[in-house]
C-alpha cells in the first residue's frame, strides 16, 4: 500500500461506529522521520515485529486537504473540510 501511496497520493479511510460511518479523504503526504517511526515500534512492537518479519515497510502520512463525513445508513448527518 506505501507504494501506491506514492503513485496515487488520494485516499479515503472508512470506519463504523455502530450505526454512522466516518468518511474521511484527502490528499496523502508521506511523513520519513524516524524519531516517528520509533515512537510507532514502542506503540504496537508486535505490529511491527510483523512487517519486520515479512520484510514490510510501515508508511506513515498525514491527510491534506481533507473531507470529512458522518453518516447514518442512508443520511448525510454531517460534513465538513479538515
């Protein structure tokens, strides 16, 4: 997924909470600091002994220009531009 990333920077990240949805895109900006990337190790070490293992890259970025919904099933209940 980081080298998509990188070739096509748009994103749209979903996520549920019981009945709404979070509908969030924008524009992908790569973040290469590894003072970052440590702090991420000593967050989740198992998740990173795994890319470790299979030889993965984590990718770090932040969204820009960014859109934000929140809707139910079948309404737009929010909106807005981050």
């Amino acid at each position: 997924m980081f080298k998509q990333l990188t070739v096509n920077p748009r994103v749209e990240v979903l996520a549920v909470n019981g009945g709404e949805f979070l509908r969030y895109d924008g524009v992908a900006t790569i973040v290469k600091d590894e003072a970052l990337l440590e702090k991420v190790r000593a967050a989740m070490p198992q998740i990173m002994d795994l890319y470790d293992k299979n030889g993965w890259e984590m990718g770090l970025f932040y969204l820009e220009n960014g859109h934000a919904e929140i809707r139910g099933m079948l309404d737009l209940k929010e909106e807005f531009d981050i």
